[in-house]
C-alpha cells in the first residue's frame, strides 16, 4: 500500500466520515463458561447472509457462539455501538444488524442501549464541501441526532423502547490508562463507565487512516467530540506527534479504556478501496462475530484478504501482549475462511499529520 497525498475534494469526502501502552493480558471473552468452548482459544463464527436475511445470519452467528444466554452471561447493561461516521446508508452499520442484537438481548432479560459518536456531516460541520473541526456542543448534538433520525436509528429506539446515546456529550469523566500510547487517560461518556458490556458493530470496510475498519477501529467513535473535537481531530494530532503508525495510539487506547465483550461485524456489504466513505462496495454477505474484538478483528482482516502484519492496530495490540497472538489460538465457527475469502482493493494510506500541515486547520 502506498502513502500518498490526496486532492481536497477526495479528502473532504473522506475526511468528513472517519470515525476519526499496555502491560500484557488477555481480551478474555465473556462466555469463559461455555462448556463448548475449547481451552485457551477465542471462538469467531462467520455465517453466510441466505436469500437477503441479515437478522437470521446475526442470529446464527451468536448461536455459533454459544447463544446470546451464554455471551452476556453475568452482563445485564449493554450498550450496542454501531459503526455511524455519517449519515449515509452506503457506508454506515445497516440497522437490521443493530437491532436484531438488541431484541435477542432483551429476550435475554438484558437491558440495552445504543450509543454512538458520528464523525461529520453535511450543514454541521461540513460546510461548502469543507470540513471544520469543532468541539462546539450544539452543532454535534444537533448533527448526531440528524445521523440517528437519518439512518433510521431513532425508530429502532422507539420501537424497541431503548435509549439513543450521544457520546459527544453529556457528563464526561477521565479514565487512566496503563501505559497509554497516545495519552495517559481518556475522557469517556459516564454511561460507557456505568455498562457491564460493550458490543461493536461496524461495517467492515477499508480506511486510508487506519486501513481497515473492523471490531477496534469501530471505538474511534466513542473519543466525545466536546473534548477531542470532531473528527476526533485534536486525538489524532496528539497520537500522530508521539509516532502513531496510522491511527493505532488512539485505536487501542480506547480498547484498553473499555469493556468490549462482544463484536459482530456487519459484512452483509463491505467497501474495498479508499474507504471509509469514498471506496466500491462489495457484496460480501457475512456476518462475523466473536467475543474477543482483537480475535475477531484478525479473522475480520483475513476475510478481506489482508496480512497480519498490514494492520497498525493488530500489530501494536500484539506488541502490547494481547492475545491472541495467532490463528491458532482462534477457532472459527461456520464458514472457513477460504470459503469466503475475497481479495479488497487496498487503501492509499494517507499521513495525518502531513495532512493537516498541508491543508491547515479550520475550525467552527
């Protein structure tokens, strides 16, 4: 993959919808007591959408896993965090995904919500075809609500009786890291310090920043713009200055920040090429879930045809001591990975701090 640099309308179109240390241990799943479950290895499941059905391939792929009892064993407050940079269909979590988890968990008697942080949209902070950094709490309240209402998360909510968090604001707190790579703390939405699980649902898709967006690069969205300035701005410039391959300092902060317990990864349609907003989409129709983000993350980046050792954040989560710390210490459900493999047109991968030298910074 080469660096290059890119042309203000491509970066705008890009730019506008990014969701833009550790001592060792284990991202241990949350269904340890699934007798099913095979000593030291972390189950990922890959299940084939049939005949247009998302909702039945969700609920396949948890049933691999052990069944939803079983995931959220001893969790009962779950916040579902889908994959919104904008408020576009094409490039944004499908909302059957979301809510398909959400009413097996509520038939498991667990209680529910779904929170997200968009990175950008048009007539908020997206003006004239320019990007504006900001930190300003009435334009990202406003433009998160216009991204739930737009891509028809609001009505899940409605219709199922859950709340809609916005992770821009609201009542913030600090939580230290150990061993931080990009800061020694982080500020989160209290609600994210309040739940017993975290579910990441994104889109699988390529990024010219991060070069895929899977289960952990889903987490960008949780950094609250109030503090980080959309799109995530001020983090990125931060992480970048302490020599950040990619965006992996601040990717796997948040991991280590949070309690990600499960991850389902909406491959229904994916996107290949200069994602996260202006690649080609691809007719993958798959889901995969797992309960370890960076086992699920690493079965994610096979499917799309990518090397271990091609992703900043799988190689700087092994660095740190996450495991696994390989194929073998995964045991794939359903589908194998040569059943559904497809070669991704890769990103042109783009510097973020010769991006923001070179462009300058405007800000609302």
């Amino acid at each position: 993959m080469k660096k290059s640099y890119i042309s203000r309308r491509r970066f705008i179109g890009t730019a506008s919808t990014l969701a833009i240390g550790t001592a060792a241990f284990r991202l241990k799943p949350v269904s340890d007591e699934d007798i099913t479950r095979k000593p030291g290895k972390d189950i990922v499941s890959i299940v084939r959408v049939k005949d247009g059905n998302i909702s039945k391939a969700v609920e396949e792929a948890i049933e691999l896993l052990g069944g939803i009892k079983s995931v959220t064993r001893g969790k009962n407050k779950i916040m579902l965090k889908p994959n919104l940079t904008g408020d576009s269909p094409v490039f944004t979590t499908k909302p059957i995904v979301v809510k398909t988890l959400a009413q097996l968990m509520q038939k498991a008697g667990k209680e529910v919500m779904i929170g997200e942080g968009s990175a950008a949209a048009a007539s908020f902070n997206v003006i004239n075809n320019e990007i504006f950094r900001t930190k300003r709490r009435e334009i990202l309240d406003r433009m998160q609500q216009h991204v739930f209402d737009t891509l028809g998360y609001s009505e899940i909510a409605k219709s199922l009786n859950i709340p809609l968090i916005n992770l821009h604001s609201g009542e913030i707190v600090e939580v230290p890291l150990r061993n931080g790579y990009a800061a020694k703390s982080v500020k989160i939405h209290k609600s994210l310090t309040e739940i017993d699980l975290l579910c990441s649902v994104p889109m699988m898709k390529t990024h010219t920043l991060a070069t895929v967006t899977l289960a952990m690069k889903n987490l960008i969205g949780l950094y609250p713009g109030t503090e980080y300035y959309a799109v995530r701005s001020w983090l990125h410039d931060r992480a970048a200055e302490a020599g950040s391959p990619g965006i992996a300092y601040e990717v796997i902060d948040m991991n280590n920040a949070v309690k990600t317990g499960l991850s389902v990864i909406d491959a229904s349609t994916a996107m290949e090429g200069n994602g996260p907003s202006d690649g080609t989409l691809v007719d993958m129709g798959l889901i995969i879930a797992g309960t370890c983000p960076l086992a699920t993350d690493m079965v994610g980046a096979a499917l799309m045809g990518f090397e271990i050792n091609e992703i900043p954040a799988i190689v700087l989560a092994h660095k740190s001591g996450m495991l696994p710390a390989g194929f073998d210490e995964i045991e794939i459900r359903g589908l194998k990975i040569d059943q559904c493999k497809h070669q991704f047109v890769k990103p042109d991968i783009y510097d973020w701090k010769a991006i923001n030298k070179f462009w300058g910074v405007k800000e609302l």
